[in-house]
C-alpha cells in the first residue's frame, strides 16, 4: 500500500481509531490482515463527478421525454446505459463490448469511427465524453489527430432524417492532452455537425454548475466544461 507524505496524519488517525474499535465489545473480530484505509472520504457534502452526473441526467431525461422504443449509443458510461435499459431497448456500440445479461442492453463491437449501420438508420442516438478520446491510444485505438472530427463525421452519417443525437464532451480552449483527451471550442463542434440542426446547448461549466438550454457563446470562456449537444437531423 503506496501512502502519499500528506496522507500520514490521516493514516495515524485510522490506526488509532482501529485500535480504539478493537477495544470495544465486539471488535476483536476485525483483523490487522484485512485493513483497509480509505483516507479521503471523511467530506462535508457527498462529492460527484459534475461533468458526468449532469450530462447523464441530461441525455436521460431527454431521452425518456422522447419516447423512443429503440435507442442506440456510443461509448458512453456503463451506468448511463444500465439506466437507459430500464426506459428503452439499448444498442450499446463499442471497441470493447460490454458484457452483460441485463435484459434490454444489446451490445456490439464497433468503432466509432465506422459504425455498423447503414447511412441515415438511426433515430435515437447519444455519445457522451466519447470522441475527445478517439485517436490518442487510450483504449488501444489507432493514432488519428482528426479522431474527434471523424467521430462527428460519422455520428452524422448514421443519424437518420429527424433523429436525435445527444452529445457531450469537453469544451474550453482547444488543446490536445495526449493521450487523455481532447477540449474543443463550441464552434469547432458546430462545424463538425455543420449539416444537423442545434436544438439545445447546455453547459456544466468549470464551477461545476449545470446551466441548462443556453447561447453556446456561454462557454467560451471555459478552462474545462462539458458541452452538451442536443442535435436534429
């Protein structure tokens, strides 16, 4: 067990604590052998992690008001698409496909970067805090500096006449953070779905707060914010 320098104190106010639970009645049942600090969870409020929690909501909420029977997904968090299951039938695509006897979860192996899907055949679709990734070797895919701009290209190929694509990842100055991620512009995504109808522009900005329905202007003075793209077709 790796114990950071600042981590000390906490580490010998878990030991005392121990020993002080060992004395009570009952407590010569916990063992030194199966000791298990955790240093960083004594906080005011529960924490989260904000870009997540509200664009999962986000795209939940808006899904479940559509009323899809079917929906298809890319990439996106687990949790999401557990929850999803329990509104619609889910397809969830992706390089490493998700294992699960979860009923309504149907999962296949596929890249965002060439889909299994015929041009215009998708009506529901969502890819959230996904393409910022493609192309930089974080999840064995190949090296491709256009990876984002060619993940856009093809959500829009496979996004039907009138379908949704819910869409979210990083915006703030652009820059690339090789191999984590990319942070793109509001209008750097604009262009890429040059051709699809912006709905709604939402926003989780760098405070944390959750700023729905929006100029996407609003976020062009962000460090690291989530853009969340509800696009029509």
């Amino acid at each position: 067990m790796k114990i950071k320098l600042k981590q000390l104190p906490k580490l010998t106010a878990f030991l005392l604590e121990f020993r002080k639970y060992k004395s009570m009645p009952g407590g010569n049942e916990a063992s030194w052998n199966d000791l298990f600090p955790i240093l960083t969870e004594r906080t005011s409020t529960t924490s989260f992690d904000t870009h997540y929690f509200y664009q999962d909501i986000w795209a939940f909420r808006k899904i479940l008001e559509s009323g899809v029977k079917e929906h298809v997904d890319v990439g996106s968090k687990v949790d999401y698409i557990g929850f999803l299951s329990t509104i619609t039938s889910v397809t969830f695509i992706d390089i490493r496909p998700l294992v699960t006897d979860l009923p309504g979860i149907n999962s296949r192996a596929g890249s965002i970067l060439d889909m299994p899907y015929p041009d215009k055949s998708i009506n529901s679709l969502s890819c959230l805090h996904v393409a910022e990734h493609i192309g930089l070797g974080r999840y064995g895919d190949p090296l491709d500096p256009l990876g984002t701009k060619k993940s856009c290209a093809e959500l829009s190929r496979v996004l039907a006449p009138g379908g949704s694509l819910y869409f979210g990842l990083p915006i703030g100055r652009p820059r690339v953070c090789f191999n984590a991620h990319r942070v793109h512009s509001t209008g750097q995504i604009l262009e890429y779905f040059k051709g699809l109808e912006l709905v709604e522009f939402s926003l989780v900005d760098d405070k944390g707060r959750f700023l729905q329905k929006v100029d996407p202007e609003k976020a062009k003075d962000q460090k690291y914010g989530c853009g969340l793209f509800h696009f029509r077709k």
